[in-house]
C-alpha cells in the first residue's frame, strides 16, 4: 500500500506564493510520475501538474507561467510551487502517484484559499 501526504497549503492573498510538498511512503516500487490535481467546490477534479520519473513535465494552460512542478526521487516527494496566485486557484489539491502498473494513488488534499 502507498500512501501520499500533502501539506503547505493555507490562506494567501491574490499574488503571492504557496508551496505544497507531497511525500509517498509505503510499498512504493515503480513510479511512473507524480502529480497535482485539484478540485474547486462544485467542481470536477481537473489536472494541475505532473512529473515522470525522468523529470519530464506537463502543465495546465491555466498555470502555466506561475507554477512549478519538482521532485526529489530520494526523497519520493513531490513539490507544487505556486506563484502569482489567483482567486480563481482556490480550490483543494491532490497529490497523485501512478505506478508503472498503471495504479494510481491519491493523497488526502490540502486546502489552498486565495482572497482578492
């Protein structure tokens, strides 16, 4: 069993900074990449994030620019540093884990609230 741990998330004013950290402990053997989802109330959960193992990256559109997705293989964790914030990226985060396999894990979400 895997599991995934965020924290970092908070309150922030439009225009400043958050980082998340997502560690992953467990039974953890082949990890295909790591990412950050998120899901604002009344919303689906949509993609933020992502990172392979290799350290290749992809993006939201609506990120892009602002936000930067890293990883310390050592460490199987997972960073989201979120810059220029927006009201409109209040919403809670998920670290996500998806193994060679195919099986994906998914932490527990932190909450990140950005004011106007």
């Amino acid at each position: 069993q895997v599991q995934l741990v965020e924290s970092g998330g908070g309150l922030v004013q439009a225009g400043g900074s958050l980082r998340l950290s997502c560690v992953a402990s467990g039974s953890i053997f082949s990890i295909s990449a790591m990412g950050w989802y998120r899901q604002a109330a009344g919303n689906q959960r949509e993609f933020v994030a992502g990172i392979t193992s290799g350290g290749g990256t992809n993006y939201a559109d609506s990120v892009k620019g602002r936000f930067t997705v890293s990883r310390d293989n050592a460490k199987n964790t997972v960073y989201l540093q979120m810059n220029s914030l927006k009201p409109e990226d209040t919403a809670v985060y998920y670290c996500n884990l998806l193994t060679m396999g195919g099986r994906a894990y998914w932490g527990q979400g932190t909450q990140v609230t950005v004011s106007s």
